[in-house]
C-alpha cells in the first residue's frame, strides 16, 4: 500500500459510496501504516484533488474517447495522477506517472493500466514549469455563481480563497483561553494556535493534528467546535437560568455550549431527527463535566411536528437548519461532487418549514435564531424575504472568512 494507492481508495469511496473524506482517509491511512511522511503526501493529494475536481477533470478528459463512461476507478486513479502532475512541484513527473499505473494495473489490470498511461504522459507533457497547488477553491461553475450571488464578489472571493487547509477550531471551556493557548504552543511547537477574533473561547489551531491528543482533551479543557459554530452559539444571546432549544442539533456541539452558558439554573434541550447523534451526546457532556440536568434530549421529526415540546415555552430557540453545507466547502470539498443546482431552492424550502415550527416554541419576548452554513441566496436572504413575506420581523446577517479568519460561512436569521 503507497500513497498514492491509498488516495485512490478515498476518492473512489468519496465519488462511488458517499464516504466522507476524512472519515475515509483516517480509516485507509489505519489500514495502510504509511510513513508520516507517505501520510502526509496521501493527505495533501487527496484535499488537493477535491479542491480543484474541475481543473483535474478537464485535463484527463480531452485524452478520454468515453470520459463519461470512465471506470470510477480509473477516474480516480487519474485525478491522483493528474494532482501531483499540475500542482505539485516535489514530485517528479516519472513517480507520478508510473506510480499511479501501478496503481491501476495492480488493482484493475492491464488494459486500464494502459490507458491510465497514455492519458497521464499526455497530461505530464501540460505539467507547468513550476507547479503550485491552486491559490483557491476551483468549485464547479454553478457553486462558483451560487455563492457569488449568495454572498457578493468580495465575500465571495474570501471564502473560494484557498490558503491551504482551514484549521481546526477549539473552545476553550475551563481555566481561561489565553492560559489554555499557552499550553498548547508548548506542548506542540510545530503547530500554531491563535486566538479568534470572532469567538471570545475560540482557538485556531494549524498543523495540530488529532485534536483529542492534545493536553487538556481528556479533563474537559476545551471543546472541539468550528469557529463558525462557536459564533453562531453566541448570536443565541443565552443567559443564565434560561430554558433554551437547540434544534437539528446533530452531535451537540453548540447545546453544551449554550448548556455552559445557561448555568445550573438553566437548561438546553437537544433535539434532532436522528436519535443516533443524540446518543453520542451524553459522552461528551461527561467529558466537558456539564452537569446532566442541564441538558435534555429528543428524536423529533419537526416537520410533521413538536413532538412534545411545549409550545412558547423557551426563552430561546436555536434551528441550525438541514441546508447544501455549501459554506464549509473548504473543509469538506467532496460536497462538490454530490449537489445540484437545484439543492438550495428544495433546501431553503425545507427550512422554512422548520422555521415555522421553532417559531411555535418561542415565548413572548424570546428569541430565535436559523442559522444555515451555506453562502447561497435561497438559504439565507431567500429565507429572509419569504419570512417577511408572511409577517416576520426577522434580520439577516453573514459570518465569514472576510472578517480575517478562514472559517466557516454562516448565515443567521434572527427574530426577537
């Protein structure tokens, strides 16, 4: 098992199961054993490809008789091949080339191999003088124009700005950010943490790694939360003592936030479609050392139903909506590969479906907040003006990497 055979099996997974990146590539990397430095090639080659999927597919297509009938494998196998060729200058065009056949020859035999050959020589012939991974995000052409429509040209440009990997974000929750932002730069040297500027507990952490084999993991210091996420959390506007909704909560990420914040007088009631995502939400509770009373959870189908939540009783109702995910693009890039131009407008419909749901448990004088991680227009001004439409007051903002962080994009609606 090389590198290159391992970024191969992830891409097939990605495009022909569903799989998702780095659930996929943690698991082959377990398989495999590579070197840290054959895992980090294979990491590097298969963010690199689903990043610039157009560029790679244009490239090996003009050398296909049938490119939309390539085995998905062979498909795969070319866009390592063609990776490494227009984008990575330390890897010699020959390694690429033959390693990548090899790839194709020992698991689909011969012929294809073949063909993976003659396509990636031709391919080689193109390679740039000095190769360089994409200064940003070459998304298909209708993601481009949805999120330039969604968000402007200049948000736009910010978010499809590549800059290498999005680093992971933490929130800080016992003993203070700065202390734990000390700790960490000395127990990992190599990596970087920063401070946010957006989120008051959040840390940016590059180069990190696993972020559970860092210190203060196991004793509950800080909490692994996007800073998008941890932004979102904190336009809920949670006060100790209140009882607070978080609906389509998935693994609760923001409930134990607004969990801490709500204090041992208050509670959070986590409610999602699939009770699997509320079961996994007990153990981190434990690990972050919120006390159970303060959070409660249910398996709620909200579209044909409160399911038992009493209606206008929550000081506070958070829906982060089912929406494209659009707005996290560049850390989950295989989206590309799976939406259509038709999946905002049948999303925001959806939401607003939830929304008029979440509204029925708000009590006078309380707040809720939609938010959806998407940059398109039907998501978020869409949904806005459809609210509108029908009577609510409700406002519209965008958070985003053009406040100087390369986070997530959200868009939040909130109605008081």
């Amino acid at each position: 098992m090389t590198a290159r055979h391992v970024a191969t099996r992830v891409l097939y997974r990605v495009a022909e199961d569903g799989a998702w990146a780095s659930r996929a590539l943690d698991a082959e990397l377990s398989r495999a054993g590579l070197s840290v430095q054959d895992a980090g090639l294979a990491t590097e080659i298969v963010y690199g490809s689903l990043r610039a999927l157009p560029a790679l597919d244009a490239a090996v297509d003009k050398y296909l008789k049938r490119p939309k009938k390539t085995e998905p494998w062979l498909r795969a196998a070319l866009r390592v091949g063609a990776y490494q060729l227009l984008f990575l200058s330390r890897v010699p065009p020959h390694a690429a080339v033959s390693e990548t056949v090899s790839v194709v020859r020992h698991d689909r035999g011969p012929r294809l191999g073949g063909v993976a050959n003659a396509v990636l020589r031709k391919v080689a012939a193109e390679r740039p003088a000095e190769p360089a991974p994409p200064t940003r995000l070459l998304a298909p052409r209708w993601i481009e124009r949805a999120i330039v429509e969604g968000l402007g040209p200049e948000r736009a440009e910010a978010f499809l700005a590549s800059g290498g990997a999005p680093p992971t974000g933490l929130r800080a929750t016992r003993g203070g950010r700065d202390a734990l932002v000390e700790r960490l730069r000395e127990a990992r040297p190599g990596a970087r943490f920063e401070p946010s500027a957006i989120a008051p507990s959040g840390i940016l952490a590059y180069g990190a790694g696993d972020p559970r084999e860092l210190p203060g993991f196991e004793e509950g210091a800080f909490a692994v939360q996007e800073i998008g996420s941890q932004a979102v959390a904190e336009r809920v506007g949670v006060e100790p003592g209140m009882r607070v909704a978080d609906l389509c909560c998935g693994h609760g990420t923001k409930t134990l936030a607004l969990a801490e914040a709500v204090g041992d007088e208050g509670r959070v009631e986590a409610v999602d479609l699939y009770e699997e995502k509320l079961e996994q939400l007990s153990a981190e509770r434990a690990r972050l050392g919120v006390a159970p009373e303060r959070v409660g959870a249910r398996a709620v189908d909200l579209t044909v139903g409160l399911g038992g939540l009493e209606e206008r009783s929550f000081d506070r109702v958070l829906l982060d909506a089912p929406c494209t995910g659009l707005g996290t693009l560049r850390r989950r890039p295989e989206l590309a590969l799976r939406l259509t131009p038709q999946d905002p407008a049948r999303l925001a419909e959806l939401q607003g479906i939830l929304t008029r749901a979440a509204a029925r448990l708000v009590r006078p004088g309380g707040r809720l907040v939609v938010a959806t991680c998407s940059g398109t227009r039907p998501e978020g001004e869409g949904l806005r003006e459809a609210l509108e439409g029908e009577g609510r007051a409700v406002s519209y903002e965008a958070i985003g990497p053009w406040q100087g962080e390369p986070i997530d994009v959200y868009q939040v609606l909130i109605g008081e």
